[in-house]
C-alpha cells in the first residue's frame, strides 16, 4: 500500500489566488482528516469526513477555506483567496471508521507571499 | 495541552538510555490516546495508542502509560537510538459526539546523540 498521498508536496503561491490541496486515502479506509501545522499553533484539525460526509468543519479557519470528498479515495482542500497567514503544512490523515492510529501524508507546505 | 507556543520541550539522551516522554492531556472525557512521532519533513507516525480502559501497553522498545486520575501520558523508549531523534506528540481522542477529532499535544523534542 502506498499510503496516505498528498499533492503537491510544496505549494508557493501569490496572496490572493486560489490553492488546492489533494489527498488520497489509503485504500479501504472511510474516514479523512485535514490538519494544519505552523509552530505558533503546532496540529490543528481543520475537518473531518466519515463515509464521504463532513462530520465536523469547526477547526476551518473561515469561509475562505473549503474541503471535499469528490468519492471515498480523495479529498481536496481549497483556500479562496489565499493569504500570506495560511503559509503552514497542511497534511491529511485516513483511518477506518476513526478508530486505530490514523496514518498520515507526507504534508503539503504552503507558501502564500 | 494546547498546541501554542513557539517553545517545545526538550529531551537530550545519550544512545543506549532509555527515554521518557511525557504528557498531560485536558478532557478527562477521552477514551483514546495515540503517540506519534514526526521526522523533519515528514508527516506524524504512528507510534503506539492506547484505550482508557488500560494503564499501560507494549511495543517493540516502546511502551505507553496511561494515569487517568491525573490526566497523564507517557511514552517510554527503551534502548534509545540515533533513529529516534525527532519530535513526538500525544495525540487524544474525546469520544462521544467528538469521536474521531483528534486532539495533539505541542510535542516534545526528543535529541538522542551518538
């Protein structure tokens, strides 16, 4: 299994356009996490989904950013207009039914100038 | 504890001593603990977990503790290595409504040196 796959593995970007995020879950598992990582807040999780459907969004910093599960493999994370505060690594997570040690991608690092 | 802060804890050990990270956790509702450890650009690796209804489970050179009462984690690495040079968060998961939101800790800087 090749686990959890993220893309683009480094993302620099001019304030104000748009990002997208990609993950792949590993295969068999139903439930996809999106976390951020800066060293002022350490891992914050932004949303989660169970069997394609958004269970809890409360960690998405604001309507700028939104995430989707176009089918149970793969999820994107969208940020519309970026801004220099979102520079972070974003990862993603997948585990079966959120249970077990979730296992994660290699991260996304974003650099909005 | 809350991920804030640009200061993570620190621990030096020298090869071969025997490491112990530790933790304190906030909601004394969560039923599922996790160790992760995270290598310089890398994502967090699953490490070991643990079930409140235990105080204290195994692995290969690593072993978890659990103290409920004071709202306590630890990890204890036996035998350390060069290898286990990286950053290790306590993760937790509340259960109930917020199943599967799981919550990291800032992380402790482990150094092992040669």
């Amino acid at each position: 299994d090749a686990g959890v796959i993220q893309s683009p593995r480094h993302e620099v970007t001019e304030m104000g356009q748009e990002v997208t995020l990609r993950c792949k879950l590993i295969s068999g598992h139903n439930s996809l996490f999106w976390y951020r990582q800066t060293m002022m807040r350490g891992l914050e999780l932004l949303i989660y989904f169970n069997n394609n459907v958004p269970i809890d969004d409360s960690g998405m910093p604001e309507d700028r950013f939104s995430a989707k599960m176009p089918n149970a493999s793969f999820s994107t994370l969208k940020i519309q207009p970026s801004e220099p505060r979102d520079s972070a690594v974003y990862f993603c997570a997948s585990s079966l039914n959120q249970q077990d040690g979730y296992t994660f991608g290699s991260g996304t690092r974003l650099t909005v100038v | 504890g809350e991920s804030v802060g640009l200061h993570l804890p620190t621990l030096s050990v020298q090869e071969g001593d025997n490491s112990i990270i530790n933790c304190a956790y906030s909601n004394s509702a969560s039923d599922y603990f996790i160790w992760y450890k995270q290598e310089s650009g890398k994502g967090p690796q699953f490490i070991i977990d643990i079930r409140s209804n235990m105080d204290k489970r195994q692995g290969q050179r690593v072993t978890v503790l659990l103290n409920k009462t004071v709202k306590h984690l630890s990890l204890q690495i036996a035998a350390t290595q060069p290898g286990d040079s990286a950053v290790y968060f306590c993760a937790e998961n509340a259960g109930g409504t917020s199943y599967g939101k799981l919550t990291f800790g800032q992380g402790t800087i482990l150094t092992v040196h040669p």
